[in-house]
C-alpha cells in the first residue's frame, strides 16, 4: 500500500511538473536584468513591461528592473542600450517598432542602428485603427475615403505625430488609396483621440490601445483596422483588406538587448518568450488588458526589423521634402 500511494505521489509530482510552463533555468547572464525604457512610467512601454515581466521573472529566476529614460522619441534609451550598455546579458531594453528605425531614417543626429542590437521578442502589436467622433457623419470607411476622394487634401485626419506609425499609417493609406488627406500631426496618440471626440478633427488614424475604451463607452466609433483578419475584440469592424486596400500597420514592442551578448543568453530569453507563446494565463491577461500579442522571436524578430526598416526608408524618401517644407 505505501508503495502505491509513493508511486502515485511521485507520478503527480512529475505530471504538475510538465503540465507547469514555468521555470525553464536560472538565467545564466546575471541575477538581475535592467530594462531601459525610452518613455515614461504608464505608457504603452511600460503596460507591456507589467504584462511580461512577472512570468519572465518566474521562468528564469531574475528579478527585472525597469529605468525609465524619456526623451527623443526613445533615442535616449537606445542609444544607451547600443552605445554604452554591458554586452553581457543584464541590460536589455523595449523597443518599439518601426519608432526605433524611423528615429534614425529621419534625423542623422541619431547614430544607433538595429545592427547595433540582439533582438530578442517583439511580444504586441498594437494595431493601427481609424476612428471617428461618436456623431461623425462617416458611418463606414468607404463614406470616409470617399469624401476625401470628392475634396482631396480637405478631410482632417490625425496622427500621433511626425515621424510615428500613425503618420506613416495615414502616409501608407495614402499611397494605396491614391487619396489625400490634411493631415494633423499632436503629440502623442492621446490628443489626437482627444481631438476627434471633440469633433475638432474628422478622423484619427490611432492605435487600438489607446482607443480601445473609447469605443466601448461609445464615444469613439471605428470604422477600419490595419490587420490581416478582423479582431477577436472588434469582430464588427473591417480590416482594410477587406475593402481590398492592402495596409498593415501599427506599433509594436518587444525586448532587444545590445549587439554581441553571449549566446547562451540569448538562446534562454528567446526560451522564455517561446514558452509565453504557449502560456494561457498569459494570453488570457493579455486579453484583458486588450494587448494584441505577437510574440515573434530572435531571428525572426531581426528579420521583422530589418523589412521595417527598408518599408519605412522608402517612404521617408519620398515624402521628406514635403513634410520638411
């Protein structure tokens, strides 16, 4: 009797083991990771930072620590992370993307690269919307575009400001509609969404995380995504492929650390991130928190960056002169 009851015990005992993603190893690199963030506490940066690191945390056995270093649209942290971070594990970083790149397409004063980093995870993206105010007369896309079409360069549409992904988000649109809108640049997501509630201005190609609760409250209605299928927490609102206008778009972020960290180091926290993929505590919190993953990792990630990087030069080169005149 005392062996069955052993046998069960340790057979229960191994099953809760495997059935547990967590606890891969402890991290070889340090026993503490830094995470350089290039905005301040409460941003999209530090949400995502609040979603991941507790289980990064318990999958392998290091505490994380967060410095906040805003400024120059993130350029200040990652000029840090590349520049003058230990290459030795410990220090690590979120980046968001295409920012991270379209800080140096646009302004030669910004020396880092993405050949300066090891990408690790991009782990969301938030997906590129376009809303309207509550009594807006545009009840559908087709009614937005469509009045741009009937007065190009008159219907105002605005962005979180020169140089992010909504700018270019309306920039893309533009070059697959044929359409031109006036576009009206704020500081930041946030004032944008403000504007268009207040009716000041007829549109805000925004992303869906900063939206998201004025839609439910019914002060803001969408009316397209920038994703290749329809949202599991929009299902009634189109994505523009739908409408056969081919754009993707929106704001990713994930964790990079600097070029030239041992491999060893590399390959656990590319583990962890895998595991996360799996995890469904994980994805089920990630949904509460309307947080849209997609985890994509190491090489990958790097190629994600890479093809950014190419898309976004493209079009700098072509509008440049006339966002700088």
């Amino acid at each position: 009797m005392k062996m069955k009851i052993l046998a069960v015990s340790i057979i229960a005992s191994v099953s809760a083991v495997m059935a547990s993603p967590m606890v891969l190893a402890d991290y070889s690199a340090s026993n503490e990771i830094k995470v350089l963030q290039g905005f301040k506490p409460g941003g999209g940066s530090d949400t995502l930072a609040q979603l991941t690191q507790p289980y990064l945390k318990e999958l392998l056995g290091v505490d994380f620590v967060n410095e906040y270093i805003p400024g120059a649209t993130g350029a200040i942290a990652w000029t840090r992370l590349t520049k003058q971070s230990p290459k030795d594990g410990g220090t690590i970083s979120i980046t968001n993307t295409p920012m991270l790149m379209t800080n140096y397409i646009m302004n030669d004063s910004i020396t880092y690269s993405i050949d300066e980093l090891t990408p690790i995870a991009n782990v969301v993206t938030d997906p590129g919307i376009i809303v309207v105010p509550s009594d807006s007369p545009y009840q559908t896309v087709e009614d937005l575009f469509q009045a741009a079409e009937e007065n190009p360069g008159t219907v105002t549409i605005g962005n979180s400001g020169v140089g992010g992904d909504d700018f270019f988000s309306t920039i893309i649109v533009e070059q697959a509609t044929g359409l031109a809108f006036k576009k009206v640049p704020f500081q930041g997501d946030g004032p944008s969404a403000t504007a268009a509630m207040g009716g000041k201005i007829d549109a805000s190609f925004n992303n869906l995380g900063n939206v998201y609760g004025h839609i439910q409250s019914g002060s803001l209605r969408a009316l397209a995504v920038f994703t290749k299928e329809r949202l599991e927490m929009l299902p009634d609102v189109p994505t523009l492929r739908e409408k056969d206008i081919d754009v993707v778009a929106g704001s990713s972020r994930g964790y990079s650390a600097p070029a030239g960290i041992p491999d060893e180091a590399r390959q656990e926290l590319i583990a962890a991130f895998e595991t996360l993929k799996q995890d469904q505590e994980f994805q089920a919190v990630a949904r509460e928190r309307a947080l849209n993953l997609d985890i994509v990792t190491g090489d990958d990630y790097q190629q994600m960056m890479k093809d950014m990087e190419d898309q976004y030069g493209v079009i700098w080169n072509e509008v440049k002169e006339e966002v700088s005149g």
